[in-house]
C-alpha cells in the first residue's frame, strides 16, 4: 500500500494540502493557498501553519502562498530527534521539492525567521526574497530575552504561563480588542518530546558566521517592544547580511504582523514586489 505522504504533489496554483517527504524520512504536512509566485511564511516556535492564519491572504492576488508544519506540529511527524533550524530549512527545500518549487520568497518569523535564515544561506538560488521578522542571529551574538520573561514562561500553572506568552506577543490593548482565540501560543497537540525538541532547536540556533554569505534582497522587522525577542538584535541582522534593510514598528510587541497587519502587510509586498 502507498503511503499518501509519499506522493509528491505537482507543481501548479491553486490551493492544496500534501506532505513532502525528507531525507531523514519525516513526512512534512504542507499547505499552498492562492496562485502566483510562492511566497513560503515560517512559523513560530511550537506552532503550526495556524500561526499565519489572520494574515497570510493579504498576500493573495499576485502570489500563492506556502505555509508547512515544521517536524513535531500539526499533521506532520514528530520524530523523537531531529530539531534544529538547520534540519527545519532542510525541511523547506523538502517541500519546494515536492511541489517542483525552483525558486520562492521566503518570510520567517521568530524562529521561523532563524529557519529561513538557513534557508537563504545554504540554498541561495532557492531564494529570491527574504523577510526576517522579530527574529535573531542567534548565539553568543544574540541579544536574548531578560530573567524575568523566562521565569514567566516557566511559571508552574499553565494558564498563567499561556498568559504571560500573550502578553509578550501583543500589547495589552490589543488583547482587550481581540478576546481571541490567539493562533500564535503554540501548537497545543505536540506531544512533550516535539515541544522540548523545538525549544532545543531554537536556543541552538546560531547563524552567524552564515549570514554574511545570504544573497537574496532582504528586509528586516521588528516591534520596539518586543521583549520576546529584543530588537537589539534588528542592528545586528542588518549590518551581517549584505544590504539588508529594516524597518521596527513602534509600539508593537513580538506578533507586530498581526497587530501592525496594515502596515506590515503593506511593507512587505512593496519589498517583494
């Protein structure tokens, strides 16, 4: 019997689910919406292609766009190992692969910015565009989250956990105009392995020395209060990747494109296009 994983789905417009299959025999869930040149958008940590469901179709009309489930979320495998942002670029090709995908826009965001980031540098002719959003270099360069928005993360009941995450990604207005549900607090299906293997592969991530040899036209942003992911690390990005340019929104926390959508959205078509 075939696996239905196994089954590459031709390349083409128009919306549609499949899984490409990787080197290390993961089967990665992917989900192709719209029609036009792809733009893929990475998610988050701990999360599924539901992280990108508020904005992905201010991006329809010119373009399609391409979202995955990275390894250990949603319908794709959760393998006991394989996590790092290395392997979750690899895992990107696996799915340009499969649709027959030469060459696409990449926008990644948190540590689906530090994905697309490998992405870009070990596969440049992949690449045509590159967004980075409220994401970092990773490293001993990275400038990281403070004691007190770890331990918040950590607090021991989960509600309270789920909460302060909120809080990091919007601003107290906004959730007070937006009672939910929030589709970027995480993956709640992942099983405890997939989960801790996100966290390794984020706090692992380090791309540095990469990122200077990144050839696609890039734009970098960022909320100026994002503590999730300082924008200190804005500076640092733009001057290691050849002419990259930047732009922070003021007043915004770590999910600036959803709370910023307008203005985010808008920026990065103009970029792309």
């Amino acid at each position: 019997m075939t696996d239905h994983r196994d089954q590459a789905t031709p390349a083409g417009d128009g919306p549609r689910d499949g899984f490409a299959r990787t080197d290390d025999g993961v089967a990665v869930a992917y989900q192709r919406r719209g029609a036009g040149t792809p733009l893929v958008l990475l998610a988050g940590q701990a999360n599924n292609h539901h992280w990108w469901d508020g904005v992905r179709e201010d991006f329809h009309g010119a373009r399609s766009t391409l979202t995955l489930d990275h390894r250990g979320t949603g319908a794709s495998d959760k393998p006991l190992t394989g996590y790092s942002t290395r392997r979750f670029a690899e895992d990107v090709i696996a799915v340009l692969d499969a649709l027959g995908v030469e060459r696409a826009d990449v926008y990644g965001t948190s540590m689906g910015g530090r994905v697309a980031q490998w992405v870009a540098a070990r596969h440049p002719g992949r690449v045509r565009r590159l967004v980075l959003g409220c994401t970092s270099p990773g490293g001993p360069h990275a400038v990281e989250r403070d004691a007190e928005v770890r331990r918040s993360l950590a607090h021991s009941d989960p509600r309270a956990a789920r909460r302060a995450l909120a809080e990091l990604m919007y601003t107290p207005r906004w959730l007070a105009d937006h009672p939910g549900p929030y589709r970027t607090l995480g993956d709640p299906d992942m099983p405890r392995h997939a989960r801790h293997g996100h966290l390794t592969a984020s706090n692992g991530h380090d791309a540095w020395d990469a990122l200077p040899s990144i050839e696609a036209p890039t734009l970098i942003l960022h909320g100026d209060e994002d503590r999730l992911t300082p924008p200190d690390n804005v500076p640092l990005l733009a001057a290691r990747i050849p002419d990259a340019r930047s732009h922070v929104f003021p007043g915004a926390r770590h999910a600036y494109f959803e709370e910023c959508r307008e203005e985010a959205g808008a920026l990065v078509r103009d970029f792309l296009d």
